[in-house]
C-alpha cells in the first residue's frame, strides 16, 4: 500500500462521517460501531467462502492444524456490520461488483499464489497476515514528516491485515476511527495480526473512507464518484482500475501492468465470473496517472 498524506481538517471530516453513519458504543471506549446489519450474508456464505479462500490463513480444509481460522467469514461478517454502507448501495449487480473488487484487492495484497500452485493461483488469497520481508520490521513506512500521527521509535508500520494496512498515518488515523484515540494503534500496530475483526475493519475502513485527492473505493464501485476535470486529463476513469489507482496508484498505475498488477486485473475478473457479474468497464489503470498527480 503506497504513501498518503492526512490533514487536520481532514481527520476531522472522517470522524463526521463515521459519525453520521454508524452507531456508537456509549462506554466512552471510541468508535465501537454496534448494532448495524450487513449484506455481506446475501453474496457469501461458509461453503463458498471455503470455495474461493481454501489456503486462507488457518483454513482447516484439507490437512490438520490446531491454528485458529483468521481469516474466517464470520470475521469478515463482523467487521462488516460496522460499515453498513458496504455492499448496500445501488443495484444488485453494483454490490456485486463492490464485492468483488473489494475480494480481488485483499486475495491479491495478501496472495501467496504462483502459475503452477496446486489449484490456481487464485485460490492462494488471504493466505498471509503480515507483509513478507517485515519480521524484524520495516522502518520504511515510518513518516517523521507527519506531525499528526508521528511514528513511535522502534516501531514497525509495515503491511498487516487483508489490504495491508501500512505507513504511521493510516495506523494512526484508522485509530482514532475504531478507537477514538490516535495511540492504540500508533503504539501497537500488530494488534491488527492479532484480531481477525480489527484486520478486516481496517480494510473496509480503507475501503469506504476517501483519502483526499482520492476518492474512496465504495464511490468508485457504487458510480458516486465523478472524475474531475483534472482526472478526465489525467485518464483516471470509474472502474476497478481506479481503485487499484487508490490502493497503489504511485507503483502500479500509469505505466504497462507488471505481473503482480496483472493478477490483481485477473483476480476480479475470476470473481465476477464467480459471481456471475460483468466487470465493467476501465478495469485496468494502465493509461491512469495516479491520483496524487493533480
């Protein structure tokens, strides 16, 4: 997940959003969304989550492990409760296409897939937890620049979770959303390996919540987002293309696809073939510059 900037007024605006569209716990513990229904139910259940992710981590599909399912449906389901505007805006065939960009962004971030892996490479997503390479930490997504969530010394903010959420001021920002304060996760960051529902949330709030210059990627998929003129210029263009663009635009967009881009492409191709729905149009970024080029 590439860099990203975050102003004061800006991290004030996402709390006017969460606060206008969820419900509160009332303990004073933060922003513990409580109460909300999901349609995540209507497009997925046990056999079919199984179907598509049978080497999630901890699976116990096909060989014995006492490891506990991380990557379970019922996580997914849960943290989904917390947004309910995911999946519920638009017609059916608009949710099903949120649905499967959302599944082809978190399988291919988190991918242990290659050409000739038992089953396809596609049945390989949400098979690690934290961003390979990063055991001892990476102090590269460490931003000293960034007054507002400053980096703690020591600490790593590398990849975790289904989109690997990287970099101190989104750890900080998705913070002060699900907790109401900036530390916890500025402090420990690898909670979000611990705790399956906390992982999946951070996902979904990257995904739901715009991240200005960019749009967030539930406008892109539900057809609310319209380009400017600045993106008509740049080529930026409604489509699953351009949530790759708000995901990793800076390494992946504006230039030929590479092959990890490639089966990011493929991969929503696979579910909306699963889900028996067209991709749309602009699925590639290819000829988009990315979104911090204004």
């Amino acid at each position: 997940m590439q860099k990203r900037t975050f102003s004061r007024f800006f991290i004030l605006l996402l709390c006017c959003l969460f606060c206008r569209n969820f419900s509160f716990s009332q303990k004073g513990q933060g922003l513990k969304y409580i109460n909300n229904k999901t349609n995540l139910g209507k497009y997925l259940d046990e056999e079919m989550w199984n179907e598509l992710f049978p080497n999630r981590d901890g699976a116990v599909l096909s060989k014995k492990t006492s490891k506990a399912d991380f990557y379970s449906l019922k996580a997914f389901m849960m943290a989904a409760a917390k947004f309910p505007l995911f999946l519920a805006e638009g017609d059916d065939e608009t949710r099903k296409r949120e649905l499967c960009a959302f599944l082809a962004n978190i399988a291919q971030e988190t991918s242990a897939g290659w050409d000739a892996a038992p089953g396809g490479y596609f049945k390989w997503g949400l098979f690690y937890i934290e961003e390979q390479g990063c055991d001892k930490g990476c102090s590269q997504y460490s931003d000293a620049g960034n007054r507002e969530f400053y980096p703690v010394k020591n600490v790593s903010y590398h990849g975790r979770g289904p989109s690997q959420l990287s970099w101190n001021y989104n750890y900080g920002a998705f913070s002060m959303a699900y907790y109401g304060v900036k530390d916890t996760l500025l402090n420990d960051p690898d909670l979000l390996a611990k705790d399956a529902v906390l992982a999946f949330a951070s996902a979904l709030w990257f995904w739901m919540i715009p991240q200005q210059p960019k749009p967030s990627c539930h406008d892109i998929m539900c057809n609310k987002w319209k380009p400017s003129a600045a993106d008509v210029q740049k080529g930026r263009k409604p489509g699953f293309g351009a949530t790759v663009n708000v995901i990793n635009g800076g390494i992946e967009c504006g230039k030929p696809s590479g092959e990890k881009t490639k089966y990011r492409y493929q991969y929503y191709q696979y579910f909306c073939r699963y889900f028996n729905v067209s991709p749309g149009d602009n699925i590639e970024c290819t000829d988009q510059r990315p979104f911090t080029e204004q």
